[in-house]
C-alpha cells in the first residue's frame, strides 16, 4: 500500500550481540542509568540495573545475556574483580599521577646514594 511504512523491526528478534550493542549505545549520555551504574558495588547489582535498562528499551536480555555478552560481560567482571595487571603500586593510574616520588629505600639513604631509575630493555 502506498504511504504505508514498513513494519519496524522487533529488536526482540534480533541476536542476543546486536541487542546488547543497541543497549551499551542506549548508555552512552543516559545520565540517571550511568549513576546508577557507578554506584552499582557488585555485579549483581550491575546486572539488575542493566536488565532494567533493557526491559525500558524492549529488548528483552536476560540475566545469562548480559553474563555471557561482552563488553557488559567483562563490565560485570570488573566490577566484582581487580585488575589482572596494575602499574606502579597497585593504585590506579589516576592515582598514582597525583602520588609524591618515592622515597629511597633506608639502605639507600644510609650509603649516600641516590636512587637510580632502572630501566628495562625488554620487548612488549
């Protein structure tokens, strides 16, 4: 029929990734449901903020979804975890711009010596 539209898509009947990626854009500059999820302590809390985001947006995720789906699956993660790899002395990396220098180890200071910077030559 003429100046009919096409039937919108059901986001239900899409993959369980491209619902998932609709929602992570839905997050981007929703200012309530990011505060929510900063104040979110594990990832089961995580979790039921993220279902309730989805039930608003009609995309019908599950518990297992969001568990299984990255990013949200590794957001979950790291919620509930620390870090695989720090730099410096186990403090974010924010914080540690923000930390004095170090201070010479006691052997160190009694010797004279200055403490000298070590360098590694490695490849990564």
């Amino acid at each position: 029929m003429a100046g009919t539209e096409p039937d919108a898509i059901d986001p239900r009947s899409l993959p369980v990734a491209r619902r998932v990626q609709i929602l992570v854009r839905a997050l981007d500059g929703a200012k309530k449901t990011n505060e929510a999820l900063a104040a979110c302590r594990t990832g089961d809390e995580l979790v039921a903020v993220l279902l309730n985001a989805s039930a608003r947006l009609g995309l019908a995720l599950s518990r297992d979804d969001l568990m299984r789906t990255p990013p949200i699956r590794d957001w979950i993660w790291w919620k509930g975890n620390s870090a695989l790899l720090t730099i410096g002395d186990d403090r974010p990396r924010y914080q540690q711009d923000r930390l004095a220098p170090p201070q010479p180890a006691k052997d160190d200071a009694a010797a004279g010596e200055t403490p000298r910077r070590r360098r590694f030559l490695g490849l990564f």
